[in-house]
C-alpha cells in the first residue's frame, strides 16, 4: 500500500476555520506582490560564496524579519575541512575565515504555542557572473525560469510571506528562521549552528522545493564526502622507471574497488570524481588523489561503506602510501513515527485546501537530514513545485507561489491552536 492510498485512510477531512480562510485570503491578495518580490530575490546572484550578493539578500530578509519583532543573531561559521578543496574549485571554496558567511537566526516568541525551527538556504550553485541572472516569466506556460527561483528563493519566499500573514491574522507562534548560506556546498560552515537550533524545538521544516511531482519527501538517503590521498615515489620514466611507485597506478586499483562498493539496489551509493595526479608523462607520479561522494539509506550501510573506504588507507611507512579523509556529514533521515505524523497532518492540510500532496522517498540530502538527525522531526519539501533544478532551465510554477504558501500557513495556524499535534519522538 503506498503512502498515498495510507494518507486518505487515516484522513477524515476537517472543515476549514475563520483563520485559515482568512489566511488564505490574504495569501490570495499577495499573489502579484509574491512573484514580484521572487523576480528581486532571483536577481541577487548568491551562487559559489558570491559574499556581495549573499549579504544583499541576507539584509532583505533580515529587514522583513525584524519588521515581524523576531531577534536576530548572527552565527560565525565553522571552518569546513581543508581536504574538500578540490582543484580548480575557486569561489566554490572558501579559503579564510573572513570568507565563510555566518549563519542567521531569527526568534520570534509568542504564547505557549509549540516552537517551531523553519530552515532556508541562500545560496545557489549558479555561476554569480554567468548568462542566467534574471527570472523570465512565462505567464501563458504558467512556469517562470530564473536562477535558484525553486531551489530555493521561491521556498525562502513562501515561508517568510506565510509568517507575515500569520501575524496579520493575530495567530500567535513561536517560530525560529534559520537562514544559512552553504547549504549546496554541505552545509560545513553551519551544521553546528543546525544542530543546535534543532535542539532546542518541537517541529522542524525545511522549505526545500517538492519533488518532481510535488511529492513531500518523507525520507531521505545519507549522504557523505571522502578524499584518498595517495603518496608514491618519483622517477624518470625512461631511465629509472622500476626505481618508481606510480600513485597513479595505485589511485586506479583504488577507485576499481571502491566502483565494487556500490549497490544503489540495496541502498549504497559511491561516486568517485574528480582526480588529480601526475605532472607529466615522462615522469612516475608521485601522488594523486581523488575525492567522492557516498550515499546511504541507513545507518548500517552508511557505516559499512566507511569501514571499506578507511580500509584503503596504509601505514605511514608504505609505499606508495595511501591516506584517507572522511566525513558523512549528513546522516540518513529515515521515515520515523513522528514524522509520519507530521506528514499526514501536512497531507490533511493540503487535502482541506483542495491541494495534494503525495509522499515519496528520495536519494537526495538536505539540511533536514542534519535535523532530525539531532531528533526534531522535520519535514522538508515544503517548498514551492518546480523542476530542473541545477540546471540553466531551472524553472518554478507560478500556481505554486500561493498554494505552498497558503497550505505552509493554515499548517502553521493548526499547530499554534493546537489542531496538529506534536508528535512524540
């Protein structure tokens, strides 16, 4: 039985109120403001640490955070692992202190209401000085296309739009926004920050876009990084070639038995790329390296795969020598009770405003990972419906700047009086 066909059996539709009528009122009257505001957002370039744009858009939405009464705080950033850093990466890493965005915290108290921890990315993975800069409206296709317009500014957008509604509608909350700006990078500089935010609340959402149907993602894959580190000996390759030990050759027999360790079928996932090695042809390489990318459904398999990729490594004495890095910094998000709960209660909303939303399971990882991996249950596609993201095309639906609004609001309202209940963890 699917998840779908699960949610209607338990589902018995609930009239909507005053509020939630009136909050859907007000969404409906913003709706010419709402995609306005995305074409500004849209057209402040955040993508590979681009720090000018980063601080313009961050400032916006301080502004309109502040005018709501929350405190805002800004976090430092944590260092992310020097090993990353990978070749010809530029502006995509950070090489200095001074260069890593903080993480900004917004808290607004009010009641006794649950607290509830909403979390958005600022950053992209669009080129800052590229061709895609501005988001073009197709108003006849009903879709607009623009950098980051679904991943996530349009997500950023709704959330914040839906707290302004609500207070418009004297709905008390208590609500934290967290706004980071590494998130495409893996989120290195604030996954402190993350945790402990989450520790501190009752219900945790990320307004990542929907799936590419529009599904909810209900659970998600792990997801980890690693770099192997190989140390040979130099010679020259026409007079001295057996004196060698080429890191190359080894970093080869490697990556051969780390392609044996994927099984996507059974939920392990390894991805090798990209490779440094070798100077030139004439000369044995003396190192080479290459990082990659694991996914998990578990945390079995997660660690599975990390006792076979630390068991590359070698003895400091060894030639050629191999030296691993490591870090799953992203542990799986499995469906768990209380996110069950969460989600129906998402689904039932959605089916009260004449939306629907679906559950599904995806590969890909998010901030939400590291949330409940701390054990505040988080759902994380709340986000607007869109597709292509990553790609020059990246497009959002125009219908869905209102819809995901409403139905991100009128959820909000049932848990501030009560009406959606916090699940046990």
């Amino acid at each position: 039985m699917s998840c779908r066909i699960a949610h209607f059996l338990y589902h018995v539709r609930m009239p909507l109120t005053d509020i939630d009528r009136r909050l859907c009122e007000l969404i409906d009257a913003r709706a010419d403001q709402l995609l306005a505001q995305l074409v500004e957002h849209v057209a402040i370039p955040t993508g590979h640490n681009y720090t000018t744009g980063l601080d313009q858009y961050r400032d916006v939405l301080i502004h309109r955070l502040s005018a709501l009464g929350a405190v805002i705080e800004h976090i430092p950033g944590e260092p992310r692992p020097q090993w990353l850093e990978q070749p010809g990466a530029g502006s995509a890493s950070p090489a200095s202190q001074a260069s890593i965005p903080p993480v900004v915290l917004a808290k607004h108290h009010s009641g006794t209401s649950p607290s509830i921890l909403i979390v958005g990315h600022l950053d992209t993975v669009h080129d800052p000085h590229g061709s895609f800069q501005k988001l073009n409206v197709d108003r006849s296709a009903g879709i607009a296309v623009g950098p980051g317009c679904v991943d996530m500014k349009g997500g950023v957008l709704i959330a914040i739009t839906a707290l302004e509604v609500l207070a418009e509608a004297g709905v008390d909350l208590n609500w934290t926004v967290l706004l980071n700006s590494d998130e495409e990078m893996g989120s290195f500089h604030s996954e402190a920050a993350l945790r402990e935010a989450a520790s501190g609340h009752d219900l945790g959402i990320v307004v990542e876009p929907a799936l590419a149907d529009g599904s909810l993602a209900i659970e998600r894959m792990g997801s980890g990084q690693f770099k192997i580190e190989v140390h040979g000996r130099s010679a020259h390759v026409g007079r001295a070639f057996a004196d060698g030990e080429s890191a190359v050759n080894k970093l080869a027999q490697i990556i051969t038995a780390l392609s044996k360790l994927a099984d996507p079928d059974h939920g392990m996932i390894v991805n090798v790329g990209p490779l440094q090695g070798g100077a030139a042809t004439n000369i044995v390489a003396d190192y080479a390296a290459c990082w990659g990318n694991v996914r998990f459904a578990d945390a079995q398999k997660g660690e599975q795969l990390a006792v076979a990729i630390d068991a590359q490594s070698t003895s400091a004495d060894a030639m050629p020598r191999v030296v691993v890095h490591r870090n799953w910094n992203r542990p799986a998000k499995p469906q768990t009770e209380a996110v069950r709960q969460f989600a129906q209660a998402a689904a039932a909303t959605a089916d009260d405003l004449d939306q629907s939303l679906p559950f599904a399971s995806t590969g890909g990882v998010c901030d939400g990972n590291i949330l409940q991996a701390v054990g505040l249950p988080t759902l994380d596609t709340l986000g607007v419906r869109g597709g292509n993201l990553h790609r020059p095309d990246e497009f959002v639906e125009l219908s869905s700047l209102v819809e995901r609004c409403q139905l991100l609001a009128v959820l909000l309202a049932r848990i501030a009086d009560g009406r959606v209940r916090i699940p046990a963890r």
